[in-house]
C-alpha cells in the first residue's frame, strides 16, 4: 500500500473519531508519560536536562493534541 493510500486511510478513520474518542486516548498517553515522569525522570536531580527532555514531551503532546482538534 502507497503511502498516500495509508495516509488517507489514517485520515478517514480519525474523521470518525468523537470528541470522546480523542480524549480518551490523549488522557491515555498522558497517563502514560506522566508515569514515565515520576518513574524514570528522577525529580530532585540538580541536572536540569531532565526538566528540558519534560518540556519537549509536553511541547510534543500540545502540538499533536492541536493537531487532533
């Protein structure tokens, strides 16, 4: 399959997707990163290179969240 059909595919299918749907699986990553954060980016590092990596995935997640609206 072409990427032009794939990417019509993927369009057409996120046309059906509620409002609902869309929260749903933004909350879902969300979730997810948010235990990425308190897991595996230790909070009380003086290294502030972590707080930087957090701020290009929140950056990331606004964009793709604009993107679905």
């Amino acid at each position: 399959m072409s990427l032009y059909l794939m990417e019509i595919k993927r369009t057409t299918a996120m046309v059906r997707w509620t409002e609902h749907d869309r929260t749903l699986a933004l909350t879902t990553v969300w979730d997810a990163l948010h235990e990425y954060r308190e897991n595996l980016i230790p909070p009380d590092r003086p290294d502030t290179s972590y707080d930087e990596q957090w701020d290009e995935i929140c950056l990331a997640m606004a964009m793709i969240k604009e993107c679905l609206e």
